[in-house]
C-alpha cells in the first residue's frame, strides 16, 4: 500500500470531519452516537464486564430523588429520609446463644456414641499381604518362568 503524506493529510482531514459530524449528532440526541465510531478510540460505554461501584452517598441522593419522584406521581409529600444510622452493628451469638448450641452439640455427639454409629473411629484397615503359601506358589510360578525362559534362549 502507497502512504504519500498527501493521502494522510487527506485521511486525517477526514477523520476530523468524522468526529465534528459525530460531535454535533450527540448535541442533536442528547449524547447518544453509534457505539461503532465512538468504540473504537475507547469513548462512549465502558467495555469491562464488572459493575460500577456507587458510594453510600451517591445511592442516598438516588433513593432520596426516587422517593420523591413517586410522591410527586402519588400527589402526597416525600417523606424525609430516615435518620443516618451509625455504623451497621455486626450480629454474632450472645454468650447464651453460644452456650446452648454448645450443650445441644455436646448432647448430639454423646448420643451418637451411645448409638455407635457414624461418626464413630473407624478401626485400622488390616494391611495386606501374601501369605506363606501364596508366597510360595508365586515363587514357583516365577522359577518355571525363568527356566521356560532359559530353555527357549537355548534352542535359538
């Protein structure tokens, strides 16, 4: 391909119109333009895959705006926005809670050994092995082997 520096000027030129004539269709619709043009050079809609994140803040004044977006709908007054809370009190088991469960498990786990079943200690898997005469069998198997094998070396 032949780059002179007249057909680039002449592209560049053309770019720059492109993007005037995309600046004055997203004044005409209110800043909407085809995702084609503007995807490219990485403006227009954001292309990662995770949400945005919103601040407490920002999602108050949503919820503020919205409430009163449906009082005006509903004809009545918007309602004033509950009283900042502090910070959000984590719930856990109370020493009593905490108590109980404990009682309660212990009483399952006794009852379950009484039962003598599940959770039970399995007792140790015997380890295998050969017995004496089973050793012996396989020891003469393999002395035939051998000897077949000696035999037939021999022939050749």
């Amino acid at each position: 391909m032949d780059l002179s520096l007249q057909k680039l000027t002449q592209a560049v030129s053309l770019r720059q119109q492109i993007s005037a004539l995309e600046q004055r269709l997203s004044t005409l619709f209110g800043g909407s333009t085809t995702s084609t043009a503007r995807g490219r050079r990485g403006g227009g809609r954001r292309s990662g895959g995770g949400r945005r994140r919103m601040s407490a803040a920002t999602r108050a004044k949503l919820a503020a705006a919205a409430r009163a977006r449906w009082a005006k709908r509903k004809g009545t007054t918007a309602t004033a926005a509950p009283a900042a809370k502090g910070p959000r009190r984590r719930r856990g088991l109370t020493a009593a809670g905490r108590r109980k469960l404990s009682e309660s498990m212990k009483a399952r786990w006794a009852a379950r050994r009484k039962a003598g079943g599940g959770a039970t200690k399995a007792a140790p898997k015997k380890k295998r092995g050969l017995t004496a005469a089973g050793r012996r069998k396989l020891s003469e198997a393999m002395k035939a082997r051998w000897a077949a094998r000696r035999k037939a070396a021999g022939k050749k």
